[in-house]
C-alpha cells in the first residue's frame, strides 16, 4: 500500500477497477517482474476519465518508461489523438516501443528520446493534457517548461506528488528521502499557489495532482 489513505479504501477503489488484459496485463506483469514503476490504476482510470471527458486529442508525457501510460492515453484520446512521450533512457524506450507497435499505435504515439529538459526548451506545440511522470526533484522545472505547451483550459497532471505519504507526514520521512520530500513539498506549494494555474491534489495511486491552465482573462 501506499501509506496515502486508509489500506481498506485503496483495497476497494482497486476492486472497482476491472483487471488488465492482453497487452496492459503482459505489460504491468513486466513492469512487476523488472521493479519498473508504472502508474496505479486507480491514475490510470482517472487519465482515461480526463481525457475523454475533457475531449483531449493532443497529450504530452514526461517520461515513457515501458509506453503503459502511453498506450492507455493514446486509446483514451482515440481515433486522431496524439501522445507526445519523452524518455532518457534507451533500453527503456526501445522496450517501448515493442510495446506500441504490439498495440498498433506508432501512429498515435511518437517517442521523444533525451533529456526533458532540455527536449521541452525547443517544443513549440500546443497540448491539451500534459502528463508529468519523470524525475521527481525537477518537477517544479517541468512544469515551468510545460506551462506554454499546454493549451488554455487545459491540464496538467503530476503523479507520486505524495510520495508514499512521506510529503503529508513527517513521521514516514526516511532519512535518504529527506531531499527529494522536501522538494516536493515546495513544488506542491508552487503550484498550489500558482497564478496561472488552478490546482487539486488527489490522494490516488501514490498522489496526483491535477492543475487547470486558466484562461488569460482568468489571470
């Protein structure tokens, strides 16, 4: 469990999630067997949800890892959606894209590889969600690159903002997390604070936070 909620609540929200098949389950079986990190279901349901109510047909993912949260946005987006992914590491985007071509989406998701940063500096498109799953002490940097890519009205979403609770709680700090807990303890205040941004923490999964850009009148 995750220490953000009560086990029972989780152990039931999980329940009402119907079971993987096919590809999603090879990949999650995977991603078990190789300790990759890959988002909960209790995340991946809610993107599904946002995506099709929010009718968002342009995506953009900081961090691919094995292409699971690809493939689940770029189906949720449907006929003509795109996910924009980007991803550092080789072994990883080369799994997934096996994975995306097993899917029959290499139309819809395009692989970015590179440094985040650097790769979000030279984008000039415009993004209905931005999904923002990478490397936790540079969440605030991202976002910051993100703002301008998304479009106004539109989301951006952060996973593990809760960090397995230790972000709410000192008592479940360990000593090694001390950094990269309070980094994201300030970035939560920044975007919960952020003039240009509206902002909801979810306690799901390992925490998601969803902002809405607001329109320029709003600001």
């Amino acid at each position: 469990m995750s220490n953000i909620s009560q086990d029972y609540i989780e152990e039931y929200i999980k329940n009402t999630i119907k079971p993987s098949e096919g590809l999603l389950k090879d990949m999650e079986n995977y991603a078990r067997l190789k300790r990759i990190p890959i988002i909960q279901p209790e995340v991946a349901r809610m993107l599904e949800v946002l995506i099709k109510g929010c009718k968002c047909k342009r995506v953009l993912e900081v961090g691919t890892a094995i292409g699971y949260s690809a493939v689940i946005m770029a189906r949720a987006a449907g006929e003509g959606g795109k996910v924009v992914t980007l991803e550092m590491n080789s072994a990883m985007e080369a799994r997934a894209r096996e994975y995306i071509r097993s899917a029959n989406l290499e139309d819809r998701i395009e692989i970015i590889r590179g440094d985040a940063r650097e790769l979000l500096k030279n984008m000039d498109c415009s993004f209905d969600m931005v999904f923002i799953d990478g490397g936790k002490g540079h969440y605030r940097e991202m976002v910051d690159l993100c703002l301008d890519l998304v479009r106004p009205g539109g989301l951006i979403l952060c996973d593990n903002v809760l960090f397995r609770g230790m972000v709410a709680s000192d008592r479940l700090v360990k000593r090694r997390k001390i950094t990269i807990v309070k980094r994201m303890r300030d970035f939560l205040d920044y975007i919960c604070s952020h003039p240009r941004l509206d902002t909801a923490i979810i306690p799901i999964g390992d925490g998601l936070s969803v902002s809405y850009r607001k329109e320029e009148t709003q600001i």
